[in-house]
C-alpha cells in the first residue's frame, strides 16, 4: 500500500498541491484524475522523490519515502513512466529495456523474455530504434523500462495522451491484467478520465491541487456534478 498523507507543494508562489491524502491499496489500480494543472503529475513527482513536498509524507507499507533520493525510492520497488514517455529515442528497443534492467534483481535475458511476454510487439522490434515506434508502442517501452525493474509500485502519467482510443484500450488492459497476475499497485494519472476509470477500482479526483473526490471509480463514474465539472465528461 502506498500513502500520500497531507502532501503540500509550492513551485515559488504556485501551490500546486494543496494537502492531498489518499491510499492507493496493494495489487489495485487508483486512478488520479483532474484537468491540466490540477497537479497530477506534480503528485507522481513528489512521490518518485523529483520534488520535494513543503510539508506532508509518502508511505510505502510500513516506511516512510519521502526525503529520499530519487534512485533510493526507484529501488525502494517504485517505478515511474513520465509524462511524454521519456524514453531514449536514438536507442533501440533493447537498449531502452537495459537501461531499466540495471537495477533489477533478475537477469537481462529473464527480464527482457518477461517483457516481450507482456508487450510481444516490443519483442518483434526489439531492433529498432525507439524513434521509429508508434505512439503506443513508445508507451508500452516506457512501461516495460519501469517494469524490468521488478517493481511493485507503478506510477503512470497519462499514458493515453496522443492515442487512438482503440490502442488506449489496448494498453489499459495490459495495465490491469499486470495488476491481477503480478500484485502490482497502480497510480493511474490520466486527463482521459473515462478509460481510466473502466479499470480503476478507485478514484481520486484533483482540483487546483486539492482532492475534491476519493472514493470507488464506480461511484465517480456516477458522479453528475464531478463529472461535468472537474473531468470535462459530457453527459450521456
Ligand atoms: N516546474 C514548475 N515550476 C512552476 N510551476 C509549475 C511547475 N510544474 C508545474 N507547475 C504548476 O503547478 C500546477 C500543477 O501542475 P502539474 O502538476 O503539471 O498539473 P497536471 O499534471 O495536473 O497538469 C500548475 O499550475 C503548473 O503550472
Ligand atoms: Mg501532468
């Protein structure tokens, strides 16, 4: 289970999180929603360890992250796709995956197989310069460079910006089939509120850097006036 507990954030005189608490539970998906500058990926940042909170503390089980480094917390077992993807463009496939595999307990042949296995699409062109990807595939190596690592934490910043809904759909299923088979927990960060609250089992929705929801993606899902005001979702 991780914890977020009063975190607050300031970028100079921008406060971009305002005492935001929630728990995302081992081996579910938690999806964080909220229009641009709501503050998601300022929260996925404070808890990767890249900034650091005014006051407030992330939790990881019975352990306290925040304060330590960036790479501590990576070994810690919590992974982090970014925003736009962050993969290394002029490296292959592989390269990209190695660089994840560096600090993972497996070997390189074992780890990559279990990559392959789970995107076999990056497996066929595991030759090919990550430039050369689609937009999908390009998510799916920046998820496979984080899951090489054998993490049990997964931190997603809108996966599904620039996707075709047919490939989101593709990659959310991958996400929870990942948290059913694996236990991986999951923080979902998605503007695109409606795929990701199909394979969240919690919702916490963000405004001006407060949480104006929290509870199961069914009752958000439900929800008219969070709908309509915070998520940007026409009715139906
Ligand atoms: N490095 C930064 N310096 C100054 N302000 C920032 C910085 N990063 C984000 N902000 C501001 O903090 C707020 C939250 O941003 P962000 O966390 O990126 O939101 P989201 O991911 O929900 O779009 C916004 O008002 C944004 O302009
Ligand atoms: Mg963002």
């Amino acid at each position: 289970m991780i914890r977020a507990n009063g975190l607050s954030v300031s970028y100079g005189a921008v406060q971009a999180l305002r005492d935001v608490t929630f728990t995302a539970e081992t081996g579910t998906i938690t999806a964080v929603l909220g229009a641009n500058g709501a503050g998601k990926t300022t929260l996925l940042r404070t808890i990767s360890g890249l900034v650091t909170p005014r006051s407030g503390t992330v939790s990881l089980d019975e352990t306290t992250l925040t304060g330590e480094r960036p790479e501590d917390i990576v070994r810690r077992g919590v992974g982090h796709v970014p925003e736009g993807r962050g993969v290394i463009a002029e490296f292959t496939v592989e390269e990209n995956l190695r660089l994840g595999a560096m600090i993972s307990p497996m070997s390189l042949r074992d780890g990559l197989n279990q990559q392959y296995e789970w995107f076999p699409v990056l497996g066929e062109r595991r030759k090919q310069a990550a430039a050369t990807l689609s937009g999908g595939e390009r998510q799916m190596l920046a998820m496979a460079r984080a899951l090489i690592a054998q993490p049990t934490v997964l931190l997603l910043d809108e996966p599904s910006l620039g996707l075709a809904p047919l490939v989101t759909a593709q990659l959310m299923h991958t996400v929870s089939e990942l948290c059913t088979t694996t236990g991986l927990t999951v923080i979902l960060v998605e503007q695109n509120a409606k795929s990701a609250l199909r394979i969240a089992s919690r919702a916490v929705v963000l405004y001006l850097g407060r949480v104006v929801a929290d509870d199961t993606a069914a009752v958000v899902a439900q929800d008219d006036q969070l709908r309509q005001y915070y998520l940007g979702m026409v009715k139906q």
